[in-house]
C-alpha cells in the first residue's frame, strides 16, 4: 500500500510552501517523501520532484498552440486532461520510487477540484494503484479575517470534498505572517463558533441576508463537515499536528503498529528446531 496527499487551493494560498514545508520535516523525521508537480503553469519550486507535468505537456505548449487557441484557464484544464488520457507516464514515474509516500502539487484552478472530473478520474486512478490519499486544502490566512470571506472558502472547500469522496483537510495557511490582533480575530473560524458567525451584523452583506448567514452557520455546525487547522511553518508543532491528522485520515504507519510479535514460548520452539535441524 502506498499513500499520498492531493495538495489544492486557490492560486497563492501556499501549496509550494506547505510542500516544501512537509518535505523538510519529513526529511528531519528520517521519512522518505516524494513530490509531484501536477501545475503545467508552474515556473519555480523550492524542492525536486520526481515527475513534473510539464514534462509532458506545458500550459506554455498549449496556449501558443495555434490550432488549439486556448486561454490560460482552457489551456491549464486542457494540460489535465491530457494527463488524465497519458496516465502510463505518471504511473511510470511513481514506480521508479522504492518509498511509497509522495506529495501531488496541483494547481490553483479550483474548477479542477469542484465540477470537472479530471481530479475525480485521476483519485480513482490512484485507487486502482492501491495509493490512498488524503485531500489536504489550503486557504490563505488573509482572506479568513471576515465571516463572508470565511463562508466563501468553507463552502469551496466542502464542494472540493464532495466531489473528491477522499479523507479531506482544510488548512488556515500563513499564520506566521498574521501580527497577533489578526490572530485572534481569526481563531473565532479555527474553533468553528457557529452561533457567533451567524449572529455577526458588522459586514453589509451580513446584515442584508442574516437569514441565510444563520443557515450557512447551522449547516456547518450540524453536519461537522468543515473544519480548519493552522499551518504555520515556522512552528514545528503545527507541522507535527498536521502531518498526524492526514497520516491518521490514511492509516499510513498501521501495518507497522500492528505486526504480531511473538512470544517468548514461540521463540523458544524455533530455535529449538533450528537446533534439531543442525543435528
């Protein structure tokens, strides 16, 4: 069995920090962990990879394609698809890697994750690899600081999860750049205070629909289905809580915990069968 996480987010949320974030701490562990750059619009990271799209098929081979004719945003879906139509390459790739723990870094076009099945194809592909993965999604500390923004991102991160159908966590990123009175303005989303989100009447768009904010907040609380943890990178027990939960959500380590040990009885009557055999 082998295991991954599927690393989204918006554009600029830090998805290349928070890999290169895992890798480091990883490396410190004494784990081995590989990275893959799924982003065809990718121009710099800092870390290896073992496999990169754009080795395959770059946003740049797409859009200056005269016969396609594609955006940025057509060309990027259309460098996806085409890996999901060439998965032997990728398959090629993660086969080279004796350790079995790798880091997909995607890229930020959140219609990838939330009505195209381009992602859903290539989780079931993983699937049938026997690759369990965990869909971890980021969001930027700096666009959490007021409930409408709050909502918006707690809503394309459910949305990401349905459609993905893995074990899913959203993270807070960039929470060693917030002074201390943005701190504590965002912790009332980490603890999820429902009653508060719903009954805050300082936002225009709040106070318009206070109905519907209500709903939104209680939707939240009955279900359980959206959460956040912090990522700090510079705080080595944010990383450590982190890379606990997904590694739980996966089970990655339970074939180790649980390896039979054998007594002492059972020890005792091979040696003395090797000794027979010696005889």
């Amino acid at each position: 069995m082998r295991y991954a996480q599927l690393v989204m987010g918006p554009a600029g949320s830090g998805k290349s920090t928070y890999c290169a974030t895992i890798l480091n701490h990883c490396k410190d562990m004494g784990r081995s962990v590989y990275i893959i750059n799924l982003d065809p619009a990718a121009e710099y990271f800092e870390y290896d990879v073992i496999a990169d799209i754009r080795d395959l098929i770059s946003l740049d081979d797409v859009t200056e394609d005269e016969e396609l004719r594609l955006g940025p945003n057509g060309g990027l879906i259309f460098c996806l698809q085409h890996l999901v139509e060439n998965l032997n390459w990728l398959e090629e790739k993660l086969g080279r890697c004796e350790d079995d723990y790798f880091i997909f870094d995607c890229p930020g076009q959140i219609e990838l994750f939330t009505h195209l099945p381009v992602m859903r194809t290539l989780i079931n592909q993983f699937e049938s690899w026997d690759i369990r993965t965990c869909g971890v999604f980021l969001l930027d500390a700096h666009y959490m600081n007021e409930t409408t923004k709050f909502f918006s991102g707690a809503l394309v991160a459910l949305s990401a999860m349905i459609t993905l159908e893995i074990p899913h966590i959203n993270l807070v990123t960039k929470m060693d750049l917030l002074n201390e009175e943005d701190k504590v303005a965002i912790q009332r989303f980490l603890d999820m205070d429902t009653d508060l989100l719903g009954e805050m009447t300082d936002e225009p768009w709040m106070r318009r629909h206070l109905k519907l904010s209500r709903a939104i907040a209680a939707l939240f609380d009955d279900y359980n289905y959206v959460s956040f943890l912090p990522f700090d990178q510079t705080d080595e027990e944010s990383i450590n809580d982190i890379l606990m939960t997904i590694d739980n959500s996966i089970q990655y380590g339970e074939d180790l915990e649980h390896k039979e040990i054998p007594d002492e009885r059972d020890q005792e009557d091979e040696r003395g069968a090797q000794g027979q055999d010696d005889d």
